[in-house]
C-alpha cells in the first residue's frame, strides 16, 4: 500500500518516512513486506497521516460493525420498499429506502467501495429513483431520473448483467417520465439487447413502446409493442410490466399517442378477459388512457367517467403524475370540472409534499 500510495502521489522513500514520522530503512522494509505491521494503533496512525481510509489498513470500528448489520437487512428494507411501492404505497417504500440510501451514500464517499457495498448501494438507488418517479409531480422528475442514472453507475461497474438490464429500464423510463425521449429510446434498446429473461426483455419492450409513443414514432412503437406481443404469446407472463392488462394499456396509450385512435377505440370494445392490473396504480393509469381513448371515439359520458374515477383513485394512492394525466385529458374534453378538480386535488397533495417549515 505505502508503494502504490509514493506511486500515485510521486513523492520519494525519504519524502514518506519523513511524512509518517519513520526511517527510511523501517518504511522500506514495510514496502518489501520484512516488517508486517500488526498492532492498530500504527496502522491508524498511518492511514490518518496519509490521508487514507483506515478499512484500506483492515483498521475497522464500531461503524464497520454497525454497516455489516446494516448488509445484513438493507436487502430486506429495499424488497419491503419494492412491495409497498407495488402496491401502491410509494411515499412509505420513499420513507423506507431514503436512510438506507443516505448511509450507503455516506459509506461510499468515505472510500468504501466493496462489491457488498456497490451492490446494495446501486439497488437501493434504483428503487428510491423509480418509488420518487411515482409520488413526484412531472415538474420535479428529474430528481428521479438522477437517481436511476446513478444506479446506472454502478450498475456498469458489477458484471451483473441482470442488475445492469433493470437499471437500464428504470433510468430509461425516468428519463422518459422527466422528457428527455431520445435518452429513454436509447437506454431502453440496450435494455432489450442485455436482458437475459422473458420478464425482463419484455418489461424494456413496454417501456420502449411507451417512449416511442411519446416521441410520435409510429414505426418504432410498432416494433417494439410487437415484441412486446410475441413474448406474451410465447409462456406465461408475470411481472408489473410484463402481464397482458399492462400489454393493452401501453397498446391503447400508443396508438393514441401516434394518431390512430380509430384502432384504439377498436381495441377498447374489445372484452379483455382474465386481465388484471399488477398493482393499484395500473388501475389507474388505465383508467386516464381509457378516459383518452374513449375522448376520441366521441363517448363523452364515459370518458368523463374514466376520469373521474382515475382522478380520486390518483389523489388517493398519492399520484401526482396521474393527476397531471388526468387533467391534461379533462382539458382536451372540455371537462372543466374534472380538470378543477384535478388542480385542487394537485394543490392538496404539493401541500403534504412541501417541508413543514415551508407551510
């Protein structure tokens, strides 16, 4: 360590024993490994002297004891925050991931960088992008989307072919959500190029036909939400992204969104049997593209219905983006009282957001 620390810094054997206090012959004899320091108090003073991290020196203390306890649940913490996002409690799977995060946060800065570390840090970072991505409203996603490109980080850094797939998907789609198409296209591709799953690939063909949708690419929403298609035909699907309620809503999205509306309102007279939503908030988002959908088939009765129930469902689940949806729909309706009321309900759920101070 004391060779690789002269290297870096490109200062002398003498420069160093001088720094640490030492004769240059003890310094060296350290080097060639002669003399092995054991006793902690010198290879504290070392680390301390060099500026170096004491882990570097195998020097732990009561906040490395503290951190392997922390290893031990902090993958428990992120499945429990996964679970209560999914089922539509975001603000609490928020709650749940921001000390963990904040730790591993300070951990890393630190100089703490093993794998135990990295990997833990980088899922945690992924689930606290994509539970904000949830509960923020669209002003404020980036905030999201920079967390998810931080678990895109280290996700480049571990091997993990399957941890870099769903990180590519979650920042891609953050990316979308925050306006910024052409990076989510671009992340989203290589989702589907490393994905080594059905679940997987068919979640990043999803997200990829939602982003096209939004850029107005009418071929490249085809390709994807046919590839999409084939892997549902292909076994049995499971996964909030990848399940055949999910499959016809990004459907109906899309073509909305590439100007066939013709073939949407088709498709939503179509009955859709033994199709549930994965999560609350599905419902949800259903419910706002129906309210779009049926916009454009001329039932307006049934779309301000849609809307309707969407809008409380949204403010219920603490959806902000949703509402946002919702009122935007409304507006092309002619829905004024929809759309006031999306606005009020907005108003409210910025107030539980906004720190007590600021009250």
């Amino acid at each position: 360590m004391l060779r690789v620390y002269r290297r870096l810094n490109r200062i002398s054997q003498d420069r160093l024993a001088a720094l640490l206090g030492y004769d240059k012959t003890y310094v060296s004899m350290i080097e060639t490994r002669r003399r092995i320091i054991s006793d902690v108090s010198t290879r504290r003073h070392i680390a301390q002297t060099l500026g170096l991290p004491t882990h570097v020196l195998g020097v732990t203390d009561t906040n490395d004891a503290d951190f392997a306890a922390m290893l031990q649940f902090g993958d428990s913490t992120i499945r429990l925050a996964e679970i209560a996002r999914q089922s539509g409690r975001a603000v609490d799977a928020v709650n749940e991931l921001w000390p963990l995060v904040a730790r591993l946060e300070a951990r890393a800065a630190e100089g703490h960088a093993e794998r135990d570390t990295l990997i833990l840090l980088g899922h945690g970072r992924a689930a606290l992008g994509v539970s904000l991505g949830t509960v923020l409203p669209e002003e404020r996603l980036t905030a999201a989307a920079r967390w998810t490109g931080k678990a895109l980080q280290v996700a480049e850094r571990l091997d993990d072919p399957v941890f870099l797939a769903h990180a590519l998907r979650m920042h891609g789609n953050e990316l979308r959500k925050a306006d910024h198409p052409a990076a989510a296209i671009a992340r989203l591709g290589r989702a589907i190029e490393v994905s080594t799953d059905r679940e997987g690939q068919g979640a990043a063909y999803a997200l990829l036909a939602r982003a096209a949708g939004e850029q107005d690419d009418p071929d490249l929403f085809d390709y994807a939400i046919s590839g999409y298609r084939d892997l549902l035909d292909s076994g049995t699907a499971r996964g909030m992204l990848f399940n055949p309620f999910t499959f016809r809503e990004v459907q109906l999205r899309g073509l909305i969104s590439t100007g066939r509306p013709n073939i949407a309102a088709r498709i939503m007279e179509t009955a859709q049997l033994d199709a549930l939503p994965a999560a609350p908030q599905w419902h949800i988002i259903e419910r706002v593209t129906a309210g779009q959908v049926l916009l454009a088939a001329g039932k307006l009765d049934a779309a301000a219905d849609a809307l309707r129930t969407a809008l409380a469902s949204a403010e219920s689940h603490r959806l902000p983006h949703q509402i946002q949806r919702t009122i935007r729909a409304a507006h092309d309706g002619g829905f004024t009282d929809i759309s006031d009321a999306g606005n009020a309900a907005l108003r409210r759920l910025n107030d539980l957001l906004r720190p007590a101070g600021n009250n």
